[in-house]
C-alpha cells in the first residue's frame, strides 16, 4: 500500500527506539479522568497512544485519572471502556491513578522531609496573588519556611478531617521567581470532602494533577507519555517530580505534546457537554449531534470513518479549529463503501401507474452495494400505486427538472421506465396524487431499459413498504466557534434551533424492518442512515448520519 510518513511522534519514538532508550521497550497510556463520556477529541489522542503501541509492538494501558472525587462516577468509567474497544482498541491493562495513593503520600512525606515541600495556611486568593505574572516574579508564602516536623504532623491532620477544606494545602518548595510559572511554589495537595468513587472516605487529601500523572507513569513503566499541548508547560514540572522519585538512571518516562482537536459548530469540553446533558438541551451524552464516540455511534458513523478522519488531519505542533466538513466527508467516504443502498422516501406523495395491471406485484431485483463487486441483493416489492418523494414531482417544471412532470420518461430504479401524465390536487391547490403510465418493455435487465431518460427516482409500493419516522440532525451550534463567540459563558444562546427535524410520515421498504442499529444503509438520493437505538419493530426510527453530499459548500 500507500507508504504514509511518520508524524514527529513518530520520529520521536523510533529514535528513541534507535537510541536503545529504556532498553528498547515502548509503553504508552491512555489518562481519561472518568468525568464525563469520550469525544472526538479524546479520538484523536486514542489513536495516537494505542496507534503508536501498536505500531511498534509496545502496550498501551488504560488509566482513569481519577483524583477528583466530586466529579468522577463509574458509569464514566463502563462508557470509556466501551468506546475505546469499539474504535478497535485494546489496551494491556486497566490502572487507576487512585491506586497510587499511598504511593504518592509516601513520596510527599519524602519531600517534608527532605525540606522541599511545605503546609500552607493561607487562603487560595492570597496563594494566587503572590503567584506574580510571567514578568514578575511572586511573593514567598509567611509559611514557606515552617519547621518540617510542623508540616508533618499538619499534613498527617489534611487527611483525617480534622482540617475543613481550603483551610491549608501542601505545596512544593521550588522557587517563586521561577520564569515558569508551574514551579512557583505548586500545590500537592488539597483537602476534599467527598467520598471517592474507589477509595470511598479512605483519603481527604487528593493529590493534585501535577504531582500525580507523571508519578503514575513512572510507577507503571510508561516510556512515552504523549499528551495535549497545553501539558507543554507542564513539562518541566513533570521531569522535576520524576527527577526526585526516580531510582533507577536507565529508565524515565517521557512527556510529549500535540495538538488539542477542535471542531467547527460543536464544543469540545466536558464541562459544557455535561451542562447540555444536565439541561436537558440534548438527549443525552449519546444524542446524536453531540461530538460524543456514542452520540457518533449512535448516529451511524463507522469506527473506520472516526479513524480516517484523524487519519487526514494528522498530528502538529499547533493549536487550531477542524472544518466539521472533513469529519463528514470521511464518513460519506467510508459509508459509500460500506453501506447497503436502500429504498426510503421520506416525504411521500402516491404515485399511481394507471396502465399497470391491479393486483400484481412483481419483486425487483436491488443490489445491496454496487460499490462492492461482491455485494448479495435483496428483492422489493413493485406495484401499481408507489410512494414517491414530493420534490420529485412539478406541474410545471423548468427546463432542466430531470424528474416527474408531464409528458416526461424519468426511470424508476431497480424497475421499469415511466412516462408521467399529471397529476390530482386538493382544493388548497396541494398535490395529492401523481400519474404515470409505465413501458412494460423497459423492465431492469431488459433491452428497452437502456433508453436514454435523464432522471432516475427512487420509490416505494404504497402497500408494501412500512411506515417510519426520520431524524435529521444538523449542527448543534450556530456559529462556527462557539467557544470563541460565547458571551459571559453562556454558549447556550448559540445552540442551532434548527439542529433537530423530526420527520414523521416516511415509508420505507419493507427490507428495513430486519435492521440494527450498527448496520450502515444508504437512502438512496438522500443520504446515509442506521437504526436508532430507540426503533421498535411496530415503529421504525431512522437517523441520517450525514447527507450524500455536502449541502453546506456551493
Ligand atoms: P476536557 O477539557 O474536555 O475536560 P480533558 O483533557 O480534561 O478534557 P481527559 O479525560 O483528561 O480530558 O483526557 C484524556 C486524554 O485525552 C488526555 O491525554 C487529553 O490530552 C486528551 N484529550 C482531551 N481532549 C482532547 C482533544 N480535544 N484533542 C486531543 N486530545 C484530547
Ligand atoms: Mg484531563
Ligand atoms: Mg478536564
């Protein structure tokens, strides 16, 4: 195949490899914090961290970041699981950073000891104000020098309850004129009153962030710890911690950076997907115009579509926004391949073919995928009175309207040529049926079939088909970046009104009533579709993925 150059990750690692580093072992991580459902963000970062294990027969273990207590919950956990494997990972083992805690606490205690860490009383203003700016250096905390018997015992008192919340913290001693800010003084630890999802009430002191992950991929082994570049600046912070934990010269895990996805008209943070979910302004984490792995799922896309489009965006060094159209344009490339070509007209209007015997039914020949030379076929049901779709009919018609108006041949796929001879309406001036007369010569496969007509429609027989309701989804935000637009965090005013159209009255082949949810169909002329999970045998419920073709670009 096609020989596709390394990404600098890439680079990275097999000069590492090259180098003999950590003895030629590759290990990765993917650090979910269990407070929230996978986006497509978190996608791009899978694909990287199993991508590269995998590449270059490593292991990537998966580890819940779970060292805040308030937000994180097991269900969380099940629905990450869930959606690494349906991208088509596996990880080696599964590892929790709360697993660590008493790891991490014997290492604090070090640190008091050693005179290189520090309890301080004061409130977190107070502790941000003598932060100083990137200019200038901060102001040395009054607690900065207390005796390290005194940090001890107070740090011991963090962890019993006896200390309420935010009345003290642990801090690194470092230096407060540092030119980066990371090492001015950071926090260790914090005090938090809420039972842990796994510890339960065991600890009241959390380690925070920075003084937990790369401490957790130094106790598990992890060479290359590959993460978002707003960790840039963590980095020396990182390396300073591992410096002072680690035993051994020929091991240290190292910490590399690429670029945050975002995507045009979605956000991308847990934070305002959880408060779309919580507000009841979607249905859910998997409602199918969130930028969830399940809300994606659920709407149709192909794990092989998620993976072609990180694919084609590929890894840099520099932050930006994602036109949503080359995730869509992935997903059609990929369901054009994969998907089997169905009959549904969404919009009904009968269509009756006058000169049509009554009471026959001739079953039609459709191929599943012409796309695939392999392709089985199924049969649909042809009879005198169709369903068609309303646009596809004009009284009177323009010069180029390539599909039903009097006095025109258009054909009618898997089936026969027909001419159309008008129409019926209601009072109101409305279409209720159209006409047409069909050429029984001009059967599929027959030799008159190959007469030159411009227009191919799609339909359905009237009695045949079934009824079904249609979902079409649309941007769930307005403008482009919501992040960017939103005036005093409120990105609720910019969600799309419109991005929900139910449609209630469609009629699909009767083929359809036997599919799943994960079985990828094209509506013929209209677009690519699954099966909601909220379908029922007695009522059918179908959600567009995405549209044949890009009705958004001119
Ligand atoms: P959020 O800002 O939505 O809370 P997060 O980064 O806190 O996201 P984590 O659960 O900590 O979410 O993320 C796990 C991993 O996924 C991290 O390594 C993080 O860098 C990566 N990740 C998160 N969001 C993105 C994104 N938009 N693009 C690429 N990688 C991402
Ligand atoms: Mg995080
Ligand atoms: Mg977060």
């Amino acid at each position: 195949g096609e020989k596709k150059s390394l990404n600098f990750i890439e680079v990275a690692v097999e000069n590492d490899l090259k180098e003999g580093k950590n003895g030629g072992r590759i290990q990765t991580r993917f650090p979910p914090e269990p407070n929230g459902y996978l986006h497509i963000g978190h996608a791009k970062a899978i694909c990287m961290d199993f991508g590269i294990a995998q590449k270059y027969n490593g292991v990537c273990n998966l580890r819940f970041d779970d060292t805040n207590p308030v937000k994180e919950d097991v269900e969380y956990v099940d629905a990450i699981k869930e959606d690494i494997e349906w991208l088509g990972y596996k990880w080696g083992n599964i590892y929790y950073a709360s697993d660590y805690f008493q790891q991490l606490w014997d290492f604090a205690v070090k640190l008091i000891k050693e005179g290189k860490a520090y309890i301080d009383e004061q409130s977190a203003e107070d502790i941000a104000k003598q932060k100083g700016t990137p200019t200038q250096p901060g102001i040395n905390s009054p607690y900065r020098d207390r005796p390290i018997e005194e940090n001890l015992e107070l740090f011991q008192k963090m962890n019993t309850g006896e200390v309420p919340e935010g009345a003290m913290v642990l801090r690194a001693k470092i230096d407060m004129a540092n030119s980066n800010m990371h090492f001015r003084d950071p926090i260790m630890y914090r005090i938090i009153n809420h039972p842990h999802h796994r510890t339960g009430t065991t600890w009241k002191a959390y380690p925070m962030y920075d003084f937990a992950h790369g401490q957790s991929d130094y106790f598990e082994g992890v060479t290359h710890s590959i993460c978002t570049l707003e960790f840039e600046v963590h980095r020396p912070l990182y390396n300073y911690y591992i410096d002072l934990l680690k035993k051994d010269d020929n091991y240290s895990p190292r910490q590399m950076e690429f670029n945050r996805l975002n995507l045009t008209y979605t956000v991308m943070s847990k934070r305002k997907l959880l408060a779309l979910v919580k507000e009841g302004l979607v249905t859910g984490w998997d409602d199918p115009r969130m930028p969830t792995i399940c809300g994606y799922r659920r709407r149709g896309y192909s794990p092989e579509s998620i993976h072609k489009f990180i694919d084609k965006i590929g890894y840099t060094k520099y932050d930006g926004i994602i036109d949503v159209s080359l995730l869509e344009s992935a997903v059609r490339e990929d369901l054009n391949a994969r998907s089997t070509r169905v009959s549904a007209v969404i919009n009904p209007v009968k269509c009756i073919i006058t000169n049509y015997p009554e009471g026959l039914v001739e079953e039609m020949e459709a191929i599943n995928n012409p796309e695939d030379p392999n392709s089985a076929s199924h049969t649909i049901e042809f009879s005198r009175e169709l369903y068609i779709e309303r646009e596809d009919f004009m009284e009177d018609a323009p010069k180029k309207y390539f599909r039903m108006t009097p006095g025109q041949e258009v054909r009618l796929k898997n089936a026969y040529i027909v001419k159309c001879t008008g129409c019926k309406k209601n009072a109101e001036g409305e279409i209720e049926e159209v006409y047409c007369e069909y050429d029984m010569n001009t059967k599929s496969g027959m030799p008159d079939s190959n007469r030159k007509v411009k227009g191919t429609l799609h339909w359905v027989s009237a009695a045949h088909s079934i009824p079904a309701e249609v979902r079409l989804y649309d941007r769930l935000f307005k403008v482009e970046n919501p992040a960017l637009e939103e005036k005093d965090g409120n990105f609720r005013d910019l969600l799309n009104p419109d991005s929900l159209k139910v449609l209630t009255n469609c009629r699909v082949e009767k083929f359809l009533a036997e599919m799943k949810p994960l079985d990828y169909l094209q509506f013929q002329r209209i677009g690519y579709f699954n099966i909601d999970k909220d379908s029922t045998p007695n009522k059918l419920i179908f959600n567009r993925t995405v549209s044949l073709k890009d009705t958004w670009s001119k």
